[in-house]
C-alpha cells in the first residue's frame, strides 16, 4: 500500500516550484529545460515574445538565446509533436497509441467518431499515398507545397471543415507516419517520421502510459489523479507517485516522493501566462490562491490585468501580474501596469523592477514603464 503525504499549502507549491525549475538554482541550458519541464508549449503568440521563449528566459535569464530553440529544433535535438517542444526520447514512449490510431487504446472498440477518422482517411488514401512520395522525394516541405487532392473533403462543424490538407496532416502525424521537422517562420516543416523521430525501441501501451504520467507528475511536483481534458498533453497524474491531502484543499492529489523534503531556495520569476506552473488554472487557484486568466479574448473594456497579462512569482507565492508588450516597431518594452495583488515591499519591487529589466535586455527593447 502506497505512503499517504499530508501537506501544508506551502508544501505543495514549494514542490511545484522546484519541479517546474523555477528556484533560485537555475538550469544549466535549453536542454536542461526542456528535459526537465518534459513539455514546452509552443504556442506562437509574441504580444511580448513567444511562450517558448518566456518560458526559457524565466528559466535562463537573458544569456538564453531564441536562436538555440529554432537550431536545436531544426536538428532535431529537440522536437516539436503535439504542440509541444521535447525530447527526442519521448517519441518512443508514444509509438504505440500512434500504432493503434485511431483508437486510443491496442484492443479498444472504435468510438463513432474514431470510425469516421479512420473511413476518411481510407476514403482518401490515394492522397495519403501521395503526399508520403512527395515528402519522400523533396520533404521537409510546408503543407502548402504539398498536394491537396482528398477524394472526400473533410467536413466538421469546426474551425477545420473543408480544410482536408491541414486534416490528413493532421492523422498522418497522429499515425506516425509524418512529423514536424523544424519550421519556417510561423509555419510546420513537415517530413516522413523516419526522418525526424529516432529509431528507438517501442515501448508496449501501458508501460508506456505509466511512464508518461510518471515524467509528468515529476516535472510537475504535484497532480491530481484525473484532471481536465487538456489537447497534446493531460494535466494528470494517474496513480503515478504516492497519495497526497493538501490541508485547506478538498480531494486526494498524487506527488513524486523524490522531490518532498527538499530545500527550497526561492525566487522572483515573471512567468508566460501559458507556463506550466499556471497553465492548470484550477491547481493555480487551489494550491497558489491566485486570482487569474489569460484575457486576451475578452473585450478591453472587461480586462482586469491586460491582454497578455504575465504572472509574478515570488519565492512558493503568486504575488502580481504585469500588463506589458513588445512594441518592436516603436523598439520598447512598455510596461503599463504592475498589479500587486497586496502592497510588495521595498525588496519585492526591487526584485521585479530587475527582473523587467533582464527582460527588456533580453528582448533587446528598451523599457518603458508607464505604471
């Protein structure tokens, strides 16, 4: 029978601090990012900068270099799949969920839906034929220099109806059969997988399975056990780790023994509203009492904090947002406002007036501070 944690708030947040790399120890490089966040999403809005790049240079400071990202994903040191840069050896531990596509399961019954993938794409497998020898003669190329002759258009109720190219891409990738080979400018470099993915090993379903939630309940400190469906990849943990009660928090969590009772050594980060330690808005809430969205898609009048309003993170706590934005025309940073969610001190306005400055000089913009 698994041990069964009790912990304190401040337990549960200094354990998803340190598993996020977010302490006063900083890792050595991308790599060491990248291997230790397990995902990084790569989500190209830049109304400060890409959250890619924030979520390095939270971790790096301003020595990080977005040009390290576009190399090492272009040699595919690192790799993109499912929105999110990982880890080459990653790949291995999806293989088999693209071998039983469009089931998610080896021996689960297709769903209706699951059917309608699969008939569609058989439906239209003089298309996939085709775009697998393209790719195979000239790939990596971009999906609007490959052929769009889907036979039965693809049809939804979605943003996606009628887009059949962008949607057998889409399966074909799901399938393993194509990747994501690097990109250029804002669009996906496609290739065949064999060209891309190492040629690891497949590891069966459900070891697989426990593995993922594994890496991921450790590079997170702490989950629940069943969380919201999230696209690309879950915000659970299974019954990986042990049991864990949060005191003034209902419900049973899961954590990774290995980071409890550690040293925790703090410090002031401004973080991207899409970084992982607040991506989970509802464990934010829970564990962190941080009073926050992401309002880019509310009308100005109804924001609170900004568009792309960025968390602050001092020490275990969430202590403010700052509304800000890279205006590279005018060459400045522009700072509008810092909302402090109590009064800070001296010492914790000193301390994110520094971090606004590393970030100005790592956005190569001057900054202006308006608030």
């Amino acid at each position: 029978m698994s041990n069964h944690h009790q912990l304190s708030r401040r337990d549960a947040r200094r354990l998803a601090v340190r598993a996020q790399l977010l302490t006063s120890e900083r890792p050595a490089d991308l790599f060491d990012v990248v291997r230790g966040l397990n995902v990084v999403q790569l989500d190209q809005t830049a109304y400060v900068a890409p959250n890619a790049d924030l979520v390095m240079w939270s971790r790096l400071g301003s020595s990080y270099d977005p040009a390290e990202l576009a190399d090492a994903l272009a040699s595919h040191q690192i790799l993109e799949f499912r929105g999110f840069a990982r880890m080459p050896e990653a790949i291995a531990l999806f293989r088999a969920e693209m071998d039983a596509w469009p089931a998610t399961t080896p021996t689960g019954k297709l769903l209706d839906w699951q059917e309608y993938h699969r008939d569609w794409l058989q439906a239209n497998e003089g298309s996939r034929l085709e775009i697998l020898e393209v790719l195979r003669q000239d790939g990596p190329l971009r999906m609007k220099e490959l052929p769009d002759n889907c036979v039965k258009p693809w049809r939804s109720s979605g943003w996606n109806n009628f887009r059949s190219r962008q949607q057998i891409l889409e399966f074909l990738m799901q399938k393993g059969e194509i990747a994501v080979a690097g990109r250029e400018g804002r669009e996906k470099l496609w290739d065949l997988a064999s060209r891309v993915y190492p040629d690891d090993p497949v590891v069966p379903f459900d070891e697989a399975e426990r593995r993922r939630d594994e890496r991921r309940l450790q590079t997170t400190g702490i989950l629940r056990a069943r969380g919201a469906e999230c696209p690309g990849e879950p915000l659970d943990a299974g019954v990986a780790g042990e049991s864990a009660v949060v005191e003034g928090v209902r419900g049973e969590w899961r954590v990774d023994p290995s980071l409890l009772d550690q040293p925790f050594s703090g410090r002031t980060a401004i973080l991207s509203p899409l970084d992982r330690l607040v991506y989970d808005r509802k464990r934010m809430t829970e564990l962190f009492e941080f009073d926050y969205q992401l309002e880019m898609y509310k009308p100005a009048a109804k924001r609170r904090w900004g568009y792309f309003a960025l968390p602050i993170l001092h020490g275990d706590r969430l202590v403010g947002k700052i509304d800000a934005m890279s205006d590279r025309k005018a060459g400045i940073f522009r700072v509008d406002a810092i909302h402090e969610d109590a009064p800070f001190s001296k010492a914790l306005s000193a301390a994110v007036h520094h971090e606004l400055r590393d970030l100005a000089k790592w956005l190569r913009l001057e900054l202006v501070l308006n608030s």
